[in-house]
C-alpha cells in the first residue's frame, strides 16, 4: 500500500482562506483506500472552531531547538470524513485569531511546521512514500528533507511533490531570517532558496522537490514565460521536465444540487432550467434587487484582487451598471 501524505497551511473543513484548502480538504477522499494511505498534517490553529479542535485527540509532544528559543511541538489527530488527520500544535505560533498574518511572522511560523512535520513522522510511525506539499507555506519540507533529515535512515527515500496553488506568493524575506531555521549558507545561493536578495521559500520547494505540480496545464506553461513567471519562470523552465499541470477538481458531495442545502431549490439534471430559475428569484429577493425572472444576472465569486482580473471588471462597471444587469459580488480583498 503506498502511503501518501498531505502537508499544507489550511484544508476544509478546518481553516480557509482560498481553493488551496478545498483541494487538500477534498483529494484525499477520493483515493482507493484499498490501495493508499492517504493523510493530512497542518497546523493546529486556534482560530479552529471549538467544534472540531474538541474531537482532536493527543498523541505525543516534544520540544525542538528553533531559531534561538526551544519550542513545544504537539501532535494532535483525528478522522473525518474517513481521512487521518494531524495537528501541529504549537500557541507560539499558531494561537492568533487568523491563520496568516505580517509576513515576518509568517515566514518564521512556516519555516517551524515545515521542520515539525518532518520531525513528527517517526513518533508517529508513519512512513510516507511521498509527502505532498502545498505552496510556499511547505517550501521548506523538501530542502529539510534534502538536508539534516538524511542523517536518519528513517526519512531515506521519501519522494516530495510541490503543487504550486500561486504563483505571486512565494515566502520571500531577508536571507538572515530564513536562515535562521537552521540552513547553512550552502542553500542561500542563486541557484538554490536565495533569489534577487531575498530567500524564498517557495523556491526551496521548487528546487529540491522531485515533482512539481500546478492547478492546470495551461498555467504549467504560462508559469514558464516571463510575464507569468513571478521572476521565477527561468527556474521552471529549467525543471520543465518535472514540472504538470493537474487541473483541480471538486468536491462531489458538497457541491451537489440534489443534496446542496445552501440552494433554495434542490435540483438534478432532469429539472435544472425551472430549479435553476427558482434559485435566482430566491437571491434576487435575499439580496433586495428587483425580483425579475428576465433580469440579466451576473455572478462573480473571488477574490477582489488585480490577479484575478477585478481592475479590468472595474474599468466597465459603470457600463455594465447602465445596463439591465444585476451584479452580484461575493469576496474579500483589495
């Protein structure tokens, strides 16, 4: 049986703030259980509503030399939805009200889980064949892997896999900090974690990761010219050979219309037009526009930054509000 584990900064149900956790929060259901073992570890944040972290159970702790203090590291886990899950615990780090915050604080925090994933896998007995790890949060899981874990013949053979979710965000400070963490000078060279002055986190992942993965295709190779690169896009072109886009894929059971109960009307495919219909009269009349079945509505859900296109939905606003439309915006951001 192959053991495959999921290491990430959020996953649904427990933190979200974007697609990164619907897909590590819906994947690994819906592998063979006969054939993988597939579980997750993130941290253990206490922004976790109380109705989960409560189901979380102990299973060890220990402390780790971290930058210049000695940290705790608790291990928590739980099942759901017929996943194993694990809980970095840690208040230092994660007991804020949000799971992200200023970046200085973040790239000192991740650099912790990346090093206490790692560290947690022998106490725990679990052996992955491959660790999946999931934007720049996780960066480092591969460069540790590469470095002071090789010591131990435990971690000998474990394959990593880096999905890049996005691109823009990439972990980037001073080279001091992220060194801080326990790397040598060694890896803070143009070739390796350094990058126009900077460490970078994701490019850790980038570079030492034996596959790289990103959300389609498409955006595979559009990550490898300079426009969409990030400044990063010479290095992707020279792992291009390890380097696929895996288009993400849904949740069947939660984005459902027969069973969907955030949808006025359930509906199937044999009754979708009328229920359909009946559903945008019920947010016509939930959001106060005018209750018209012939209105032209239009729905967008993101979010509100300029990578995702909103500048240009700003530049004919006013065109299309001086139209017979409905907008309707759902999102947070700039």
């Amino acid at each position: 049986m192959k053991k495959i584990l999921f290491a990430a900064s959020e996953c649904v149900p427990f933190i979200k703030t974007g697609g990164l956790a619907d897909v590590v929060g819906s994947l690994p259901k819906y592998f063979n259980k006969e054939e993988y073992d597939v579980r997750v570890i993130m941290p253990k944040y206490l922004c976790i509503k109380e109705s989960l972290r409560s189901q979380m159970k102990y299973v060890t702790h220990f402390y780790t030399d971290f930058y210049w203090r000695t940290q705790y590291v608790g291990v928590l886990e739980m099942e759901y939805e017929g996943v194993h899950f694990y809980f970095v615990d840690s208040e230092f780090y994660f007991g804020g009200p949000w799971p992200y915050g200023n970046m200085y604080e973040d790239i000192e925090k991740f650099c912790f889980f990346s090093k206490a994933v790692l560290s947690i896998l022998p106490l725990i007995g679990f052996k992955p064949d491959i660790i999946h790890c999931h934007d720049w949060q996780t960066g480092l899981i591969p460069v540790y892997l590469h470095d002071s874990f090789q010591s131990d013949p435990f971690f000998w053979g474990i394959k990593t896999i880096f999905t890049i979710h996005n691109l823009k965000f990439q972990g980037t400070w001073s080279v001091d900090t992220i060194k801080g963490s326990g790397l040598s000078d060694y890896y803070f060279t143009s070739d390796k974690l350094e990058a126009y002055g900077n460490g970078n986190m994701l490019k850790g992942g980038l570079v030492y990761a034996d596959r790289i993965t990103t959300v389609s295709r498409s955006y595979a190779s559009e990550i490898r010219m300079p426009f969409y690169g990030e400044g990063l896009d010479g290095l992707l072109r020279a792992r291009s050979k390890q380097l696929s886009g895996i288009v993400n894929g849904i949740d069947y059971n939660v984005y459902n219309p027969k069973t969907d109960k955030d949808i006025a009307v359930n509906y199937s495919v044999e009754d979708v037009i009328k229920a359909k219909a009946a559903n945008k009269t019920a947010l016509q009349k939930e959001l106060g526009l005018e209750e018209n079945p012939d209105a032209f509505m239009l729905g967008i859900v993101s979010r509100l930054t300029d990578q995702k296109g909103l500048d240009l939905v700003e530049c004919v606003l006013d065109q299309i509000c001086a139209e017979d439309v409905q907008l309707v915006v759902l999102g947070t951001g700039e």
